[in-house]
C-alpha cells in the first residue's frame, strides 16, 4: 500500500533535546502512523498500523 506523505505533519518527542538526532512522528488521515529519522527525512518513513503503533507505545512505557 503506498501513503502519500506530502500533507503529514512531523513532530518530534516533547523529551527530544532541541528536535535533533530523534525520530519524527506523523498520523496520517488513514489511522496509520508514519515515523522517520529526523536528520534524514528523504529516507523512505516506516508505516504502522493503529494496532501496531498502540503495541509499540504500551510496551516502551512498560519497559525500564
């Protein structure tokens, strides 16, 4: 399935320190969730499924 990236709006993690070397998150109108390398953002993103992205999110607030 191809996304189209063009409209997305980036962020980066409040925790991120000055919005350099992190990863940047979009959600895209499809529930997906789009996430690339900040310092190379030409790079092809990873795409998520809801599920998937909630998966992620529950297990790296539950691990130390």
């Amino acid at each position: 399935m191809k996304f189209d990236l063009s409209g997305a709006r980036w962020f980066t993690s409040s925790r991120s320190v000055q919005g350099k070397e992190c990863v940047e998150v979009a959600h895209l109108a499809t529930d997906h969730v789009a996430v690339r390398d900040s310092k190379n953002p030409t790079v092809p993103a990873l795409i998520f499924t809801p599920t998937a992205w909630d998966t992620f999110l529950t297990t790296t607030k539950h691990t130390p």
